[in-house]
C-alpha cells in the first residue's frame, strides 16, 4: 500500500507565491446550486458548518462540507 501524498507547506523563503487557500464556500436555503454529479438543485436546509441538503428534482441530496463539487449560480 502506499501512502496518500501529504501536503507540502509554504516556506517563507520561497520564491514562489502561496498557494491561494480556497474560500469557504456559504449557503443559504433557496440558493440554487449545481453539483458535478447530480446536477442543478435548489438548498432546503442547512446544517452550519456540517452539511447542506440539497433537493436535485428527483432526490434530496445531503451534501456533506467541503463542498467541493457544488458551486452557487
């Protein structure tokens, strides 16, 4: 088995930028989302900081956080 690769920090002698942290992402119920694998969707509920139920039309979905395949539209 191998090890899952560790995230290298930034030292700050480094001539290179940072990398730029990704913000958190905030919801509200109504807000309509899109989802990479389940499609266009409108938020019904919300659990701060834990998870975000999403209805897709055909399902309702939790969505757990980070919400990295969900964007705001």
């Amino acid at each position: 088995m191998t090890k899952p690769a560790a995230s290298k920090r930034h030292l700050p002698t480094s001539p290179f930028k940072a990398p730029a942290t990704p913000t958190p992402k905030h919801f509200a119920v109504g807000d309509q989302v899109t989802h990479d694998v389940h499609g266009l969707g409108r938020v019904v509920g919300i659990e701060d900081g834990i998870a975000v139920l999403v209805n897709f039309g055909s399902e309702q979905v939790r969505i757990l956080d980070p919400y990295t395949k969900m964007t705001k539209l």
